[in-house]
C-alpha cells in the first residue's frame, strides 16, 4: 500500500514538471538590457509583437532563430545600419543587417588607412582645430562651434559659408552659439565653417569643415524610429544606446553625443554610456576627449565586474596612445 502511494507521489511530481517546462518554453524570452544578453555586440531589438520565442523589445544575436507566428512578420531595429526591418521565421539575414564591426572604422594599429590625423583637446598649439560640429552630417539648423586655443592668438574670426549664404564674426574666446542674427541652415544644404586664429591683425592660422544637414524627410524618417525606440518603456540607458545607434548609422555624431553626454551628467554608474561616447569622440578623431570617457568606463566596468566592457575600454585606451603618437595633418574634413 505504501509502495503505491510513493509511486502515484512520483507521478504527480513528473506530470507537475513536465507541465511546467512545457508552460516555461512557451513563455517568450524579454532581454532588454545589454547586459542581459551574452553575446556581442547584439544584433538589434524585437520592435512589435509576434515571434513565439522573444518577446517585444527584446535584444537578438547572431545565432538567434526567429519564430514569427502564423507566417507573418516582425519588426526588428538593426542596430549595425539603423533601419526598421519585417522580418519572417528564420536566422537575421546578413545581407540585410550585416554584423556591426567598429574596429572597421577606427584608427588603430591594424587599420590606419582610417586615421585621418586631427587631435582634439584643450590644449594651445599652433592652429586651431574645430571641435564641433563633430561630423558631417547634422539635424541642428543652428550648431553651436567650438575650437581648440591658438598659442598667442589674441581673436578669432568664423566663418559659415554656402552658396549665396554666409556670415562672420570675431570673437575672443574657442566656442560661438550660432548667432541669433543670422539666417539658420537649411535642411539638404551643405555649408564650410572656416575658423582664423589672429594675432592681433595678422591671421596666424585657421581650420576648416564641411557640414551637410540632412533633407527634411530623412530627418522625419529619423525622428519615426526613435519615437518607435521611446514608446518600447525601455530602461533610459537602453533608450540611449539604441538612439545612439540610429544617429551613428546616418554619421549624425553631433545628436548622439549630445544624448550620451546629457545621459552621464547624472552622473550614471554604466559603463557602456562612456565607453560609446568615448568610441564616438574617436570616430570624430578626438581622442583627447575621448580618452576620459575610456578611463571612467574601466573604472565602472572593474568595480562591477562588467568584463566585457573592460576590455572595450582598455581597448579604447589603446588606441588613444596610438593615435596621438601619430604625426598631424592638416586641413582634413571630418
């Protein structure tokens, strides 16, 4: 009699456990941080609903296989380019969203047909070297300009030019907001920001760089996906990050250091937010700014065990030193 009570016990137990795992598997997975997720860099995040295995706003690998239900689609944000894709059942086509490989674009040892030399810093020397804007490629009709100090420059004079548009004005110290007098860029137009240093009435110097603003329906596609990004309720440091990656896909490195920069003012204890600000500081070749924000990353990362990122950071930090041990050239666009 005992015998069977203690095997009708076990049976139950079994058929509990069975029906468990079988109600566990059919859960979706939600992974929305990045330290969530095992591998790296991650593909991109689940956007709608839909697949069987992971769940909206979830991280993907490469190994990853989606299960879309009844045939139809997901939409999934590729983090490598910035777009909005309807995937189907299956593994992340590569040809559509290629893996992310930011060693492919910076300077370093392995890789100096990248390194277009312009130190940034605060340091004087003997021209100047405008900070920002930071690239190219820009949202802001009004940028803000800002310069290295010129050893013995007594004035500076700046100018913005285009066809059939332009201004100037002196000023005494390494930074101009855009002036409230003059006409703002326009969107699809591209302008040359010169930056003089003077001594006294003699020019001792000057930079210069290119800045293309984006046509109003590219900004207006931009300004969907992060929209999409904001109505996930991500954690505000995913949010960020993912923002980051749709600014830097279209070289829009003014916006999102901009964004990283207010999201470590808090200050924050991630170390990610400063090890990327730190990559998108290289990417505008200035390492001087970028170097602080690869020490403040190690610094995060060691006292909560983050490995990975350590070794992003240490990484960074190396390829400072080796940048700012190569020779400068002058006169080289962002």
């Amino acid at each position: 009699m005992n015998r069977l009570i203690f095997l009708k016990i076990i049976c139950c137990l079994v058929f509990i456990t069975e029906s468990n795992l079988t109600l566990l598997a059919s859960v979706p997975l939600i992974r929305v941080r990045r330290n969530q997720v095992r591998c790296d860099p991650q593909m991109g995040r689940i956007m709608s609903k839909g697949d069987k295995r992971f769940e909206v706003g979830s991280l993907i690998c490469k190994e990853d296989k989606l299960e879309v239900l009844n045939g139809g689609s997901v939409q999934f944000l590729c983090f490598s380019s910035g777009n909005l894709l309807n995937l189907s059942s299956g593994s992340i086509p590569l040809d559509k969203c290629p893996e992310s490989n930011q060693a492919s674009s910076t300077c370093s040892q392995n890789n100096d047909d990248e390194c277009q030399i312009r130190k940034g810093g605060t340091e004087e020397s003997d021209e100047p070297t405008i900070i920002s804007p930071y690239s190219t490629s820009t949202l802001n009709l009004r940028p803000e300009i800002t310069w290295t100090p010129v050893r013995g420059a007594t004035s500076y004079k700046v100018q913005a030019k285009s066809y059939e548009f332009g201004w100037e004005k002196i000023v005494s110290q390494t930074r101009i907001a855009y002036p409230s007098d003059e006409k703002e860029f326009q969107p699809g137009r591209s302008y040359t920001i010169y930056v003089f240093a003077y001594k006294d009435e003699s020019v001792l110097n000057y930079d210069e760089t290119f800045v293309n603003v984006l046509p109003v329906a590219s900004q207006e596609k931009i300004a969907q996906k992060i929209k999409r990004i904001k109505d996930l309720g991500l954690p505000p440091d995913e949010t960020v990050l993912d923002t980051d990656a749709i600014y830097a896909a279209e070289n829009l490195l003014n916006e999102t250091i901009e964004i990283l920069k207010t999201a470590i003012a808090t200050p924050s204890r991630n170390p990610t937010l400063y090890r990327v600000l730190g990559d998108r500081y290289m990417r505008a070749k200035l390492p001087n700014e970028a170097k602080p924000q690869y020490i403040k990353a190690a610094e995060l990362a060691k006292s909560s065990n983050n490995s990975r990122e350590l070794q992003k950071a240490q990484s960074g930090l190396k390829t400072v030193d080796f940048y700012n041990q190569l020779p400068t050239s002058r006169k080289d666009a962002q």
